[in-house]
C-alpha cells in the first residue's frame, strides 16, 4: 500500500483538535501556517512555562488513520484532527521509523521527525479512557506511546490530503524515536 496523507488539520487558537483543511502550508523553519503552534520557539503551553526560549520540536502533529480505526474498534468516537494532529496518514508506520526521518509530502514539503507525542490528560478530557487506550506495553514492558510523532518543516510547501508521502531515512545507526 502506497502512503498518503489522509487528512491535514489547523487551528488558530489552543484547542485540543484541529478543524479539517483543504490544504495547509507548511513553512520551514516554522511549522503550519496558521496554527497556534507555529514558531521557531516552542508554542505548547506546559513548555512555554519551563523555557520559551527553547527551540520548537513540535511544529507539525502526524497520526496514522490506523490509529482512529484502532480507537474506533476499542468503542471511541475520534478521527481525523481532533486528536490535535496536523496531518493524518495512511500506510506508514509512523511510530516505527527513527528520529531525524524525513517525509516528503506532496510535491516539495519536507517534515523532519523529531520524537513522538507524549500524550496527555487533555485525551481524557476529550473523552474519557483515551489517554490510556494510546498507552499500550512491549513484549519486554517498554511504555509505547501511540498518539503520533512530532516533526520540524525542512522544506516549506502545501500539503493537502490525497498527496503521497515518500519516506526518507536517515544514515546508520538510527536512533528510535523518543518523546519530545
């Protein structure tokens, strides 16, 4: 199966989900355009409070639509934005590739992966129990945080569903992603 974003998301304010687009602009160096968390310095709230000089990791939020069907099976009603998510994605393992991957979108927009989303209660809020269904265990009891990946804008360009995806790895030795 070929990858392809599904859906891409923006909003202007700190909200928890994202209203669905027709495209959205990535810019590099900064992130979406006209989203609450683009920047070069970090946007989200918990860690504006810590350091807002810090550099901003965060600027686009990807999920795979596999997860929202995962949900949706286990009885939750969520798809696409409204985990907060900029851009969803079908047939990529997202979770699986190493930090520094780098996904061309469309025909020029270049997202370096930086870490996956740590989720938070904010989940629970939207609807309870979620925070925990994106929270599973390895085989060797290593936490896997399922809720996407974080990633910085290399290359600026539109991105809008339909586009394929075509994944870039870094050189050896990779390096899994971690939280950021």
């Amino acid at each position: 199966m070929d990858s392809v974003v599904t859906a891409v998301s923006r909003s202007a304010t700190h909200t928890f989900s994202k209203q669905n687009q027709e495209s959205i602009q990535l810019l590099a160096g900064l992130g979406v355009e006209g989203d609450s968390h683009m920047g070069k310095t970090v946007k989200h709230r918990s860690r504006l409070a810590v350091d807002p000089t810090q550099p901003n990791l965060r600027q686009v939020h990807l999920i795979h639509a596999e997860l929202h069907e995962e949900l949706q099976a286990a009885g939750f009603v969520v798809s696409a934005g409204q985990m907060g998510e900029n851009i969803t994605t079908r047939g990529i393992n997202l979770l699986a590739l190493p930090t520094s991957t780098r996904l061309c979108l469309g025909d020029t927009a270049v997202v370096e992966l930086t870490g996956l989303r740590n989720p938070c209660t904010q989940l629970d809020q939207f609807q309870t129990g979620l925070m925990a269904a994106v929270l599973g265990r390895d085989e060797q009891g290593k936490l896997i945080r399922k809720s996407g990946v974080m990633g910085i804008v290399i290359i600026s360009g539109m991105v809008k569903p339909g586009d394929p995806i075509r994944v870039e790895l870094p050189p050896k030795p990779h390096q899994p992603l971690d939280r950021v």
